[in-house]
C-alpha cells in the first residue's frame, strides 16, 4: 500500500504535434460529459516494495461534476507488464482508500470508433450548431431542412453529446442516432 502521495505541478506538459502516434487525452477529454478538471500527471505514489521503494505517477487525475476525482493510466495492452501491472493495481488500491476517487486504465481504442471520433472533432466548433436546426433535429424532426446546414449541427449535437450514436460501429446512412438529453 502506498506510504505517500505527492501533489505538485505536473511532472510534465501536454503536448502534441503533427503525425504523433498516440493520442493526449484531449479526445477523451472533450467527450467525457462530467468532467469539470483534468490534471497532467499530478502526483506521484510511493510505497516500500520487497527490496526497494517503488513510485508511480498517474497519467491522469479528472475532477467530475459530482466532486468525486478519476485517476487514468494510460497504456497500449500489449505493454503492460508484470511491473506495470503491480504499479496500477496499487494506484486502484490507493483510489479505493480515498472512498471518492475511482481507477481506470485505458487501452488503445478501436480504430473505427477513433475514426469516428476524428470525423466528429471537425464539428465540434459551436458554429456548426445552427439553434432552429438543433432543435428540430433534437425533438426528432424526419425532414429538417438544406443538408449544408443541417448536416455540420447534426455532427456538432453527436461531438457534444447532445445525440448519440454507436461509435463502435462506422458512421454512414444507416447509422441509429438517439437522444441523450432532455429538451424542451
């Protein structure tokens, strides 16, 4: 179990670049509709092992609306080792002992649901929302009006999360869409 938890400034900046191979979280972020914070490696657990004292810092912390906190590991399955493995299970233990703090590790997501998600991010401006477009596409309207305007609000309402559909599954004239909110 750890001995100590160190908060301070994040051990590193995020950042991102063209052509980068992995994903900062920023995705994940804009989707997730609770989170009100999101810190960058914020802290560090130690704890004595067997032979020698072990650390890890988290790569993420995420405040929720409710108050409760979210702390994510980020790591592809295949390169997850026996180390690793002890290192995160130790965070999850840690977070169970805070009583409103929960775990989760994350693994690469599937390539058609972030194909999805690539698509829709190219909506998420909020000039895309065209409010009596919005509307009637919210309260279920079959024939809503010109596609040029109707179509970038319908994927601005799917990033936002006001609609929702099954990113597993590739987006196209068969795709179910939903509501995920109450309107009125």
């Amino acid at each position: 179990m750890p001995s100590a938890v160190r908060v301070g400034a994040p051990g590193t900046a995020v950042t991102s670049y063209r052509g980068q191979r992995h994903f900062t979280g920023w995705y994940w972020a804009a989707t997730t509709q609770s989170l009100v914070g999101l810190a960058s490696q914020p802290f560090r657990v130690t704890w004595q092992g067997e032979k020698r004292r072990i650390s890890h810092t988290p790569d993420y912390f995420v405040r929720l609306e409710d108050g409760s906190g979210l702390v994510v590991d980020v790591r592809p399955g295949d390169r997850v080792g026996p180390e690793d493995a002890v290192k995160f299970s130790v965070t999850e233990a840690m977070c169970q002992e805070m009583g409103c703090w929960s775990f989760a590790l994350v693994h690469e997501p599937d390539p058609v649901e972030m194909a999805n998600v690539r698509w829709l991010s190219g909506y998420r401006h909020p000039r895309n929302r065209v409010s009596d477009v919005a509307k009637r596409l919210m309260d279920g309207a079959e024939a809503v009006g010109d596609p040029l305007s109707v179509l970038p609000t319908l994927y601005h309402l799917l990033w936002c999360g006001d609609l929702r559909l099954d990113l597993a599954v590739s987006l196209g004239d068969g795709s179910m869409i939903g509501c995920a909110v109450s309107h009125g």
